[in-house]
C-alpha cells in the first residue's frame, strides 16, 4: 500500500434494501492509517451497513469501497489485515472460551505464532473464564470474547460495531481502554456507535451520518467547535428554545430530546438560567462548551434521531 493511500476509501456508496429503504444514500468516507474514528449518528443511519460492505459481507447497489487500496470483496486478501466485530460474536457453545480463539485462529490457515494470543486474552479482560465453556458466559463475557477474536494476530484494521452496547460500565471502560491500547500499537480503528459522547472520548475523528449519508467528518476537536455555548436538560425543550433565543448574546439555539444548546460569542449562563427560572423552565442539569452531540444537533438540524 503507498503512503498515501488510504487504509478505507468508501466513493458514492448506495445500497437499496427495496420497499422503498435506502440504507445508503452516496456514503464518502476516507479512513487514514492510525485514526480512531467513529461512524456516528442514530441507529438506522446506515453505520452498520458500511462496515458490512467493507467486510464483503453484502453487495452495494453502486458506489466503491476500498481497503488498503484494494477493492472490498468477499475473500479479498486485505481482509487478512482486518479484525472486526460486526453483527455480534459467534461460537460454539461447548468449547472453552480459549479453545473458541484457537479454532477461530485455525480457520485463517496462519501460523500459531501470529495470533498473539497471550496479548489478545490481556486486552479482552476475561481472567480464568477463558478456560469455562462458552455457553456459560453471560452477554458482556460473549462480547469480550469477539472483541479478543477481532484482534487476534494484530490486525492493521479493527471494525467494530456498536462495541460497548449491553456491557455494564466497568466493562464498558475496559473495552474502551482496549480499543485506545490497539489505536497505540500502531493499528487504525472504525467503529460505530449511536452514543455520540463514546465517539468523542474515544475516537481522534467522527463521521457523522444521517440516513445513509455524511453529514460531517473530521477530528473531534474541529466537529466540536470552541467553547461559547451552554448545553441544558430541561423538562419544557421547546419553551427553553422559545426563551432562549430572546436572550442577549444568544445566537443560535438547537434543541434535541431533553437537551438544548445556545451558542454566542459572550453567553452569560447565570442570567440565561435566570429568565429559563423565570419561564417556569426546570434545568436539570447543565454544562459550558459543547460535546461531539450537540455539533451533531446542528448539523442535523435539531433532531438526533432514533436512538
């Protein structure tokens, strides 16, 4: 691969599922060696259906995907340098979690001393369960132990999909950890994730997507934008917009859910909670600057979309 090529380079991407659905709309993404980034945007946005495409998994209706520069095809060479998780793990019930990794391995006809097993059980956290059979885990067990699959033998490229979704917060910031550990040896990673607040404390770039398209992409801090707005949980979003917007200083408001952002140059949060209190507005809660989901707020309009 020449150094300039990009490790995933998606062009004009569509695939029609029929009744009507697109479930990519003319999908552009460009992923470069050694970036974290994350496809975000709410379920049904066509996260899911990119990494599939990537994994030759399904035929796109036009448009071209690449890795390392070769295109993405079932049984295409470069997915020998891809680990990936997409769709859930799968395994067979009776064999120990470890004797499910050494098969898994097998299948890819490599050499035993590739697989760096002894790294990939350290990075997937399951201690001594790795010797009890499978059908004895329980759901976030299975899901470490796919993650340890994806990255058996160092791949070059990780694809994860919505990683950390049924895990319990310690388990969460495990796989968290792991994926930044994978990012420092060296590999480049694209995962999915609806939870924009996980794209941006993991990931170095987003892409953000709304109905099978790219809304926006680039590094987090550029998506975020510098602080100069306050984000608010209110139980009344529609009148803390209405109120907002007729405050001094306030020159934009985007309202999702519970949550609505004011932007300005100089806000003033105190007399901008001050006439919400006035307004018989509650504020639940609030915070200075903005996060990777309220720039997605704006770019999409006010709507974050399913969740």
């Amino acid at each position: 691969m020449a150094d300039s090529e990009p490790v995933v380079r998606i062009e004009g991407l569509v695939k029609r599922l029929g009744r009507g659905v697109t479930a990519l709309d003319g999908l552009d993404l460009v992923v470069h060696a050694g970036q974290v980034v994350g496809l975000a945007g709410p379920n049904g946005s066509g996260k899911t259906m990119a990494l599939r495409v990537l994994l030759g998994l399904v035929r796109p209706t036009a448009g071209r995907a690449f890795l390392f520069g070769e295109p993405a095809r079932p049984g295409a060479p470069a997915l020998a340098r891809v680990g990936a998780l997409v769709d859930g793990p799968g395994f067979v019930p009776h064999l120990s979690g470890l004797d499910n990794l050494r098969l898994a391995w097998r299948l890819t006809r490599r050499p035993e001393a590739e697989a760096d097993l002894e790294g990939v059980l350290a990075l997937a956290g399951l201690g001594e369960a790795i010797r009890r059979p499978y059908a004895t885990y329980s759901h976030g067990m299975r899901y470490r132990l796919g993650f340890a699959q994806a990255l058996l033998g160092r791949p070059d490229l990780l694809l994860l999909d919505e990683p950390t979704t049924g895990l319990d917060p310690a388990h969460v910031r495990e796989v968290r950890d792991a994926i930044a550990a994978v990012a420092r040896q060296g590999a480049t990673v694209l995962l999915s994730s609806h939870l924009l607040s996980e794209v941006e404390e993991v990931c170095s770039h987003a892409a953000v997507m709304q109905r099978g398209r790219l809304v926006a992409s680039g590094p987090i801090a550029a998506l975020v934008g510098p602080a100069g707005a306050l984000s608010l949980e209110v139980d009344a979003p529609a009148r803390a917009a209405e109120v907002l917007r007729r405050q001094s200083g306030v020159r934009g408001v985007a309202a999702g859910g519970p949550r609505v952002v004011a932007e300005g140059e100089a806000l003033r949060p105190l007399a901008l909670l001050g006439a919400l209190d006035a307004a018989g507005v509650r504020v639940c809660s609030f915070r200075h600057g903005r996060s990777l989901e309220d720039a997605y707020l704006n770019l999409v309009g006010g709507s974050a979309g399913a969740s």
